[in-house]
C-alpha cells in the first residue's frame, strides 16, 4: 500500500519538475542551515575529547560579588577555589586551571600570538588530549613549579615545522624560558575548558600573589562519580562560598557549579550566579528551531496549496473511481514526506560539503564539525515532521474538494 | 440496476437556488443502454452525478444494484463506487502527470492488488479499446480520440456493473465518435448496463431507450 503511493510520489514529483526543484531547494536549504547549526552546537555541547567525561562533569565558571553600590560578575581568584572547591563530596577529581589569554612568542624575530593556560597536573587527567609527542606535566613538575610548557600541533608547526624535534627544546612565554615536554592535537576553541595553544602548570607564576585574591582568571573542573551527585556537589561548593567572609568592600559572594550548558545560558540571559537559565536557553533554542522550521514548512504548505486547483481533476477522478478522503490525505502526505525525504537527503549531501569547507577555511580555530550520525537522525526528524506538517493541511483541503466541482474543470 | 424515486436536487449558491432535479422517477434495468437527452443546463450530468454516488439527493431515495444509498460513510460511499461504478467524462479527465497505463490503474488502486494484477488488469482493458501499443504515452501526446479511449479502458478495468458516460463524444470528431459508441455497444453486448449523456439524436438511437430531461423535470 505505502510503496505504491512512494511509487505515485515518485512519478508526480518527476513530471512537476519545476515545483519539485523549488519545494527541493527550500527544504535542502533549510536542512542545511539546521544540520550545521546543530553540528555547531553538537560540537560545544555534547561530550567529544578531550572532554570525555563531559557528561559527569561540573565547571566551576564565575563568580558574582554585590555591595551596596553595585554587583559585578567576572572570573573567579585562586582564593575562593582553594577554600570551596577541593574534596567536595561526590567528587572524584578536580583541576583548577587559570586563562592567562594571549602572550607573544617570538621565532626568527617574528611574532606569534599563542593562547596560554596555567594549569594543574589533574588538568590532563581529567581531559582526555591526543598527545602526539613526549608527555603531558605531572604533580611533580607542578609541585616542583618545573618551567616545561605542552604546545598544539599548530604551534609546533609554526614554531619548528615538521620535521625537527621539538621535544627538549624550550621556548620564551612572557619573558621565561620553558621546555617543551609534550605536543598535543588542537583543539577547537568553542571548547573553552580544553582550548589553548601552551600549557603550563599554574605553580610557575612569578609570585603567590594570585593566591590571595577573590577575583581572578581561574575556573574549575570538578569530575563526578555520576550525575546523580551534581546536586549535593552543588550544594555543598555554593554553601561553602556563602560562608566565606567576602572581600573588602562587598556583601555577598556567589559561585556555582555548573554544566557546561548551564554556563552557557548563563552568558546569555544574564550574569546572576544564583539562577539558573539552563531551562530558558533550552526552551529558546527549540522555539528557535521551531520557528525556523516553520518556514519552509510554511512555504512548502502554500505551495501545496495553491496545486490544489491544478490537481482539482485528478482529485474529482480518483474519488470518483473509488478514492476515499481518507485515501486522498495519505497520497499526498507521502507525496510530501518523499519530497521532504529527498530534500533531507540533499540537504545532507551539503552540510558534509559545507562543514568540510568550513573545516578546512580555519574560520573557526580549530574547528573540527562532522557530521554525526546523530545530527543526521536530528536532519531526518525534522525532514519528516517537515512532511507530514506540510502535507497534512493541504491534503485535507484537498480531500475535502466537491468531486461534482472539481470534475467542472476543464480537460487535462 | 439503478432506481430513482422522486428524486430531486437543488443547488444553492449565495443568492439563488437554482433545482436542478425536480422529482425525477427513473429505473434503469440491468444490460440496459439508456441514452439522457435534453438541452444545456438541465441537469443531466446531476443525474449523473447522482446514480454515480458523487453527489447525494437532497430528496427521494436512490438504489444501486439494491442496495439503498442513503447515510452511508465517504469510505463505504467510496467503496461502492469503485466497485460498482464507471465514469467516463465529457472531457477526458485524464491525470496529467500520468501515464496512461497508470491513469488506467486508478480505479485498481483502491482495491488489494498486487502491482502485477493491476498492471495485467490495466494491459487487458487497454487491449479492449486498442491502446496496447501507447502504454507508457503521456495522455498530452495522444489525439482527442485515444484520451477518450483511455478514459473508457480506465471505466471498464474494474469491471463495474453500470457504466455512466457524460457526453463522451461531446468533444469529438464523428468519426471518433462513433469509435467510442461502437465500444460502449460491445461492453453493452457484454452484459453491462450504459447511461449516457449525449446531445446527439444519432448516438441516442443506438441506445435502447432515451430519457429527455427539461429543467429538471423528466418528459417524454
Ligand atoms: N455546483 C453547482 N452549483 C450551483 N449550481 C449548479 C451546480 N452544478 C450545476 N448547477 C446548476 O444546475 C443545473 C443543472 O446543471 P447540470 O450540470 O446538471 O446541467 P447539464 O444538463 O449537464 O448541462 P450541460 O449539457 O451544459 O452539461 C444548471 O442550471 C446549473 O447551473
Ligand atoms: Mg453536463
């Protein structure tokens, strides 16, 4: 029964060659921008490496003091870290690190802009890199405040080419000299946790200063034993914040864990650690979807509609050769459901195409989008829901024309 | 076949309504060739319309090979109709975007066949009206004559008991005229019962009898 109205499909949509390309191209297009946005945020939000354990983890992103003057919101100090964030029930490993931002390396009197992170030895237990040559840093190397600094592979390459031996060799950040005990893969920057083109261990900083300070340049990392303990982990770090005496001059002092998510959504609608945007930023970004789906869907709809009249003697013949309403709305929601099926697949063709250009334009830093199977499955939903939402209008006014009138028409 | 007992039918549109069937009592026996005559606008293709189960009487009762139609639901209606009934119109109504094999499966759709009996099916009663060799035409590259011929093997595929033709040589030539005629006598011969609207006395004298039709009203 179904194959024989894919089969009817086929055969209309083959003869309306011109609606067919203009019904194609809105839905492949729209897939299109759908299938790479999704990727774009399947790759900020989903686990890939080295955040394996993305899934189990909680960051600890900002902080928001308030006086009676004013609030403010900015990066947490090493302070508040060191007396909140160790031995938290239900965690299993934390790293602090610190985001030194962009420092200048020199190579043949020419300069170079490199991202510098400071971290700790967990850092890299927690975060699974691809290590490519020597070794990540130890606790020993931080306990003992070694100068060894990882690079990525493009800073490898920019600084030594291929070919040589990097390992051993040492380079100048800010003035000092480190060695190079290791070279990573890149890694994209949407991945504000992992991304960074040197790391060095935290311990190294010229002086102790940043211990003493509430604000600074620092986040956390904390690695659950499941999610089931994020609530009490939470709890407990935002308790112990509260409890700590607040810096000269201001009231409150507030911090959260949060998932990566949550931290997004917090950049977005606004500052306040105490809230939780997670639910807003979901629901936004599905009302986005949504409307953005709405669309083609829309166009498709009006399409459909507006063949009504062209298609008024077939449907004046098939009911009365025996085409019952209902016969006619399943007929033309395969119709659509093939058609948007067929712009899905396009659509698809073009996102692998277009994802890979971005890939290879290094408009995104290390960008590095597939196309998963998962986002396919996302595209083919939405193909379908695509065909069956613009399909099920039209066909039901269609089923409903007066076959009387419709046979009116004139001849084919 | 077909009994109609005082039936009628009205149509109204915005200001005036216009009745187009006015107590029409008719009966059409099996194996009969009934021609419909009379002139433009009184309600022929109604009648039509009627006996075929596209449109239902606003008054009177109408029966179909027994069975009494009245509150019946669009799938059953529909059914009857497939089984029962096949038209064949003034104007072709041919499905464009087709082919002609496939226009003359339509009526097989809606039963459970395999898509090698349809095909079969649809291959003989093309045989029946000497199409065998324009299967795969697209009805835009057939004359007037070979659309309507296409059009008749599409009524006759499902073999239904009553075939109802609407002015079917209306838009042709006398010569392809009488081609069609010659094939609604020999389906007639085979045991089905014809209705068919014609304005042309010469067609109505081939059938067995004809019923004139004035402002909706029957006369003789
Ligand atoms: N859908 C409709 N809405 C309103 N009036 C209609 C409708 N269909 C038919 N009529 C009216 O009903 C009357 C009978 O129409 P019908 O089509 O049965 O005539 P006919 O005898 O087939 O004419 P013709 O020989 O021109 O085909 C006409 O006056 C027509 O205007
Ligand atoms: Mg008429």
């Amino acid at each position: 029964m179904i194959r024989k109205y894919v089969q009817l499909a086929l055969k209309v949509l083959a003869r309306r060659k011109f609606f067919t390309f203009i019904s194609l191209f809105g839905i492949s297009l729209t897939l299109l921008v759908l299938m790479v946005t999704t990727a774009l945020l399947d790759h900020v939000f989903a686990p890939h490496p080295p955040e394996v354990h993305a899934g189990r983890t909680l960051g600890i992103y900002g902080v928001s003091v308030q006086s009676e003057t004013g609030s403010g919101t900015g990066f947490l100090g090493y302070k508040v870290l060191d007396a909140c964030a160790r031995d938290l029930p239900g965690v299993e490993e934390t790293s602090f690190f610190r985001l030194h931002g962009y420092v200048s390396l020199y190579r043949n009197g020419e300069k170079l802009r490199s991202f510098l992170k400071g971290t700790d030895a967990s850092y890299w237990s927690i975060l699974d890199f691809d290590l490519l040559e020597g070794r990540t840093f130890d606790a020993t190397d931080f306990d003992q405040r070694r100068p060894v600094v990882v690079i990525n592979r493009t800073t490898r390459e920019k600084l030594f080419g291929r070919q040589s031996a990097v390992l051993g060799q040492s380079i100048e950040i800010d003035g000092r000299r480190f060695e190079i005990v290791g070279v990573v893969e890149d890694v994209p920057i949407v991945r504000i946790v992992a991304y960074s083109d040197l790391w060095v261990p935290y311990s190294t900083a010229r002086n102790d200063d940043y211990q003493q300070q509430y604000r600074g340049d620092f986040m956390a990392i904390l690695l659950a034993g499941s999610r089931a303990d994020f609530p009490r982990i939470r709890a407990e770090f935002e308790a112990r914040v509260a409890a700590m005496p607040p810096p000269d001059g201001f009231d409150v002092v507030r911090s959260g864990a949060d998932t990566f998510f949550e931290f997004m959504s917090r950049q977005i609608f606004g500052d306040r650690m105490e809230t939780s945007h997670a639910g807003r930023l979901r629901w936004l970004l599905t009302l986005l979807a949504f409307l953005f789906l709405l669309l083609p869907t829309l166009n498709l709809v009006n399409l459909n509609l507006s063949r009504i009249l062209e298609r008024a003697s077939e449907i004046g013949v098939r009911r009365a050769f025996g085409a019952s309403c209902g016969h006619l709305v399943v007929q033309f929601v395969i119709e659509n459901v093939v058609l948007t099926l067929l712009g899905g697949l396009i659509g698809f063709l073009l996102s692998v195409l277009v994802l890979g250009v971005i890939n290879r334009s290094g408009f995104i830093p290390y960008a590095d989008f597939g196309v998963n199977l998962r986002v396919f499955l996302w595209g083919m939903l939405f193909a379908v829901v695509f065909g069956v939402l613009s399909g099920v209008f039209p066909a039901w006014r269609m089923a409903r024309l007066d076959p009387v009138v419709s046979l009116k028409g004139s001849s084919t | 076949m077909i009994h109609l007992e005082n039936v009628s039918k009205s149509y109204r549109t915005e200001r005036i309504e216009t009745l187009a069937l006015d107590s029409i009592n008719l009966e059409v026996e099996t194996g009969e060739f009934v021609a419909i005559m009379g002139p433009s606008g009184c309600g022929k293709t109604t009648l039509l319309n009627l006996m075929g189960l596209l449109d239902t009487p606003d008054q009177g009762t109408l029966s179909l090979d027994g069975e009494a139609i009245g509150k019946q639901s669009d799938r059953s209606l529909s059914r009857l109709r497939n089984r029962k009934v096949g038209f064949i119109f003034q104007n072709f109504h041919l499905v464009g975007d087709l082919s002609v094999v496939d226009n003359v499966e339509i009526p097989l759709l809606y039963r459970t066949l395999s898509s090698r009996e349809r095909r079969e099916l649809a291959a003989e009663a093309l045989g029946r009206v000497g199409l065998s060799s324009r299967i795969s035409h697209l009805p835009a590259q057939l004359s007037g004559g070979q659309q309507q011929r296409v059009a008749v093997a599409r009524a006759i595929v499902g073999r239904p008991q009553v075939l109802l033709a609407d002015e079917p040589t209306g838009n042709l030539d006398s010569q392809m005229g009488d081609e069609i005629l010659d094939l609604l006598e020999e389906l007639n011969r085979d045991g089905g019962t014809v209705v068919m609207v014609t304005h042309d006395p010469r067609m109505a004298e081939r059938a067995h009898r004809t019923v004139r039709l004035f402002d909706g009203r029957q006369v003789q």
